[in-house]
C-alpha cells in the first residue's frame, strides 16, 4: 500500500507492505468556547486577593505557540473588565535559552496585542536582572528575574507538549527554565546525564515525571516559585488550540499532562524491525534541533539494531551552532566528560543521538549533506531509495505520520 507522508512543505508518498502497522496520534476534540472560558478564568480569578496593579502574563516564544493571536485579546478582556489598568500588565516571554525573537515574528505569533501591551523579552544572560530563590537538593540554583516575582497576579499562558528528556513541556516550564539564567537552566538539564554509570538517565522519558530528575528538580521549585493561574493548552497535530485548562495548583498541570497523553502516547506490544516516520512537515522539520524531537519519538518503537527511516527536510539548517561540534569532540565519552563538567546548549540532545546510533540505524531524507550526516551517525538517503530500502526489509514495519508528537 502506499504512505503519504509530509516533509517540508512537501507530502511524498511511499510503499510499504500491506502488513505495516500504522501508529498514529488520536486527535483531540475541539472544546473551546468564549463564555466557557471567561466563567472558568473568573472563577479561577476570584480565589486569588484581586490585586490588579502589577499583573504579569508569561507565554511561550515562536517555538511553543498556543493560539495566542485568538486568546490573549479574551485574557485582557476579562482583566479589564475586572478592574485591571492596560498599563499595568506586563507579559514575558519564556525564551529559557533560546534567542531573542524580532518585533516582526513578535507580532506573528501574539497579533496586534503585541504593540499595544507592554512585552519582555526575557534574556538568560541578563544577569544584572536574576535573583536567587533558593537551590534544590540536587543542586540546581533558582535563579530567575525578579521582576516578574514582583506580580501581584501572576499567570502562565502556554501549550502542554511531551518533552524527551524533561517529561512535559509547557505549565511549570514556563517559569524555569522560561524567565531562568542561563547557569540555572543548564545546570537542571544536566541532570540527564547520570555520573555514575556514564549513561542518560533513563527515567528521563518523554510522558515521564516520576523518576526522571530533570522533571523532579522543576517539581522541587515549585516550593519557592510565586503561585499563579496557568492555563494549558491541548494542540492537535495541526498547531490548532483544541482545549484550554485552567488551573493553579500541580494538580491541575498534571491532569493536562494526562489529558495530552491520552491523544499522543501509545503502547504497541512489540517493537518494529524498521519504522518509517515522519515529523509531520515544516516547521516542525524546519531544523534539526526540531527534527530531532520526531527522530526521538521514532526511535523508541525501533527495537534494537532495527533501521529509522526519518523525513527530516531541515530547510533552515542544525539551529544552533553548539549542536554539530560535539560530534567532533573525540566520541561519547570525551562529550560526556566535557558535559559533566560544564554542561551546555544542546548537550544532552547530541548525547541523546549518539545513544541512538549506537542502538539503531538511522538513515534520513533530508536537506543535509552527505558529510553531516555522517557526522551525526546517520546516513543520506532519497526519497526513490526509501521504497528500495522496505521492500528489502523482512521483519515488521510501522509507519508513522506525526512523529513529533506521538510517544511511547
């Protein structure tokens, strides 16, 4: 049968046997409605001491939309009908480590809103602006600006998403590592790498909070962080904001974190010889530090010394310029060595790779050349030697569409 699958901007199609097992994601239903969110953010609104005059709004940068140009105008409404001044609302954005975003791609992602509140733009190495909150019992510093900790209303707005070594993206992410140091932030996402046995923590899983360090260190922080309402998001696999959750306690974050398991978490009985997989296109293919994320997801149905076959276009290139070296850094325990004493950007996602071509073959039709490709332990191949390449395959095969969303 053939298997239409997206890359890029593209949708390229292939055979595969009429046996190959589909896994796909299980859409969310769309449950959004005006009046349904005004009653539930009022009611969660009234539990909180009314103060108006210093109102802080956190949200994702452009890699974690969640429908901000439909919702922020509702959120403000609802505050300015409640008594809260324009001129005392502030949003942030949780740019964590990434880069600043320009006014243009600003106004994409949050709409005219953009211009008409005041917007931060947080920057982890603005140290002159952080403050310590404490520091964790495994030793990860909170430190975070302060001015933000200065809200007398203070309330996260932003997507629920799986994240591969941190559990969740999204809810109490947005604070730390959203508005953290630089130092702080690196600091929790060593916490992958388990010292002893010179190996990735495996409780540091995609859907994985218990166990999983990373994950218990941001728990951890709660503690010391200020209390807020958080809205959570559900995304179908289109981007598209299908239900908003609003809450305040860590029970309500986890109880969106089940809720997104339910549509993107699966559990096959067996493992597959060769899995062909898509990200499900640009942009979530947009560059390898995206791509990866589907490459990850994928490999976990792989069983070991199986073959991925990945769609990764990556039209913009790796994304960052502290991924490709540590390929070069004289192999697994020379970039460990050198992580574990300080860590950096992007660190445990080569290491998160290379645990990967060491278990399995990972070939991509990609944008990449042959020689970065090389590099990160796959192989180049076109999309005419994909079907070559199934039809020799005599074990089981599993296609899957969204591999940046569906998990294990």
């Amino acid at each position: 049968m053939n298997s239409a699958l997206k890359y890029g901007s593209q949708v390229l199609s292939f055979k595969v046997p009429d046996n190959a097992e589909m896994l796909q994601i299980r859409e969310p239903e769309y449950t959004i409605s005006r009046d349904t969110f005004y009653t539930n953010f009022l009611l969660r609104l009234s539990t909180t001491t009314q103060d108006f005059s210093k109102i802080g709004i956190v949200i994702s940068d452009k890699t974690r939309l969640c429908g901000y140009n439909n919702y922020l105008p509702w959120l403000v409404d609802i505050l300015e009908k409640s008594g809260a001044k324009k001129e005392n609302i502030t949003f942030y954005i949780a740019y964590g480590t990434h880069p600043r975003q320009t006014d243009e791609e600003s106004v994409n992602a949050y709409g005219k809103i953009y211009y008409k509140y005041k917007f931060v733009h947080h920057d982890c190495s603005d140290t002159g602006n952080m403050t310590t909150l404490g520091t964790t019992k495994r030793g990860t510093p909170v430190i975070v600006r302060q001015d933000f900790l200065q809200s007398t209303l203070l309330i996260t707005f932003g997507a629920i998403s799986h994240h591969y070594f941190a559990g969740f993206g999204g809810g109490r992410k947005l604070l730390f590592p959203g508005l953290a140091s630089r130092e702080s932030i690196y600091h929790n996402h060593s916490l992958f790498l388990n010292r002893i046995s010179r190996k990735l923590e495996p409780g540091c899983q995609c859907g994985v909070l218990e166990g999983n360090p990373v994950a218990e260190d941001l728990h951890e922080m709660d503690a010391v962080l200020p209390q807020r309402i958080s809205v959570h998001g559900i995304l179908d696999s289109h981007g598209k904001v299908c239900q908003l959750h609003i809450g305040s306690a860590y029970s309500d974050f986890l109880g969106a974190c089940n809720q997104h398991n339910t549509y993107y978490k699966t559990n096959p009985e067996v493992l597959y010889d060769c899995v062909l997989a898509s990200g499900g296109g640009y942009p979530k293919d947009i560059n390898f530090i995206q791509a990866h994320k589907s490459v990850h997801n994928a490999a976990s149905f792989v069983r070991d010394g199986g073959t991925l076959i990945v769609l990764a276009e990556c039209r913009d290139g790796i994304g960052t310029n502290t991924f490709l070296p540590l390929f070069k850094a004289g192999g697994w325990d020379n970039v460990f060595d050198k992580l574990a004493k300080k860590y950096e950007g992007n660190g445990g996602t080569a290491l998160a790779m290379m645990a990967k071509t060491k278990r399995i073959n990972i070939v991509m039709v990609t944008g990449f050349d042959e020689e970065t490709c090389t590099l990160m332990g796959t192989r180049k191949i076109n999309a005419e030697e994909v079907n070559g390449l199934i039809s020799k395959e005599k074990g089981s095969v599993a296609v899957i569409e969204n591999a940046s969303m569906l998990v294990k």
